[in-house]
C-alpha cells in the first residue's frame, strides 16, 4: 500500500489542476470562484514508484474527475500530459502528469474496475469521500475481463 507522507507541497496539487483545467476541451469556465477540491482517491502502484491520485474538482455546479500521476523522473513521451512539477518536502521533486497518458494509471483504474461477478473488484475499500485500490499486480491485456453492458 502507497504511503501518505504528511509533506508540504509547492505548488500545491490544487494550484496545477486551476492551471491545468481552464485549458481542456472538456472543461466548462463560467467566470465563478476558482475550482474547489472534493476529495479525491488513490490507487497503488505495485512497485510503489508512481503515485496514483484522481481528485474531484468542483466548478460552475459541475464534478470533474482530475486523474493525475506523480513521479520522481520525468515519464518519456509524455511531455504533453505534463501539468507541471512540485516540489515534495519529503520525496524531492514530483512530475505531476494527467494520469490518463501514463500507463500505471491506467492499468491500475482498468483492473480495479474490472468486474467479477457482476460486483466491484474486490481490490476496492470505500471509506467515506475517499476510497484506495489495493492492486496486487498488473494484469496483461489478455488477462482483463471483457466489459459487459449494464443495460
């Protein structure tokens, strides 16, 4: 399971993801007051290297869901999926990507929310606002459930 450092942050995840959202296609900027973080989850990276965070950003009456991914080297090929770098008083300078373009993260949310048996993955711990992935290892593509329709 990752660990939670209790660190400062600079800039703080929410000044990257204000800079970050007003830019994407898919957001919707009505002039109101600046986003405001929710809460947000996490999953693990296996190997305990990447961090692994989806946040959820209030804004203009609407939830975003804002994945990012933190690591301690710069991820090659993903120079336009980058938000920025902070700095971690604890774990030295992070490269903070939107998580969609990395592929621990995606592994991590695909074989988290594959399901088994018509309920969520047991890998799931929900514990109010905020729920953790416990992901054992990564799954080849041949391993991953085909998705069924709910309708």
């Amino acid at each position: 399971m990752a660990i939670i450092h209790r660190a400062t942050l600079s800039p703080s995840k929410l000044e990257l993801i204000e800079k970050y959202l007003p830019v994407q296609p898919w957001f919707t900027q009505d002039g109101s007051a600046p986003p405001e973080l929710l809460g947000a989850y996490r999953f693990d990276d296996p190997d305990g290297e990447v961090g692994l965070e989806t946040h959820l950003v209030s804004h203009g009456g609407k939830v975003y869901q804002v994945p990012l991914s933190y690591r301690g080297s710069e991820l090659p090929g993903a120079e336009d999926s980058l938000l920025g770098t902070m700095e971690h008083s604890v774990l030295g300078t992070r490269w903070v990507y939107d998580a969609c373009a990395d592929p621990v993260y995606v592994t991590a949310l695909a074989t988290a929310s594959s399901l088994d048996s018509g309920k969520p993955n047991s890998s799931w711990t929900w514990t109010a606002c905020w729920s953790h992935a416990r992901v054992p290892s990564r799954p080849r593509a041949a391993e991953l459930p085909v998705a069924k329709s709910l309708h």
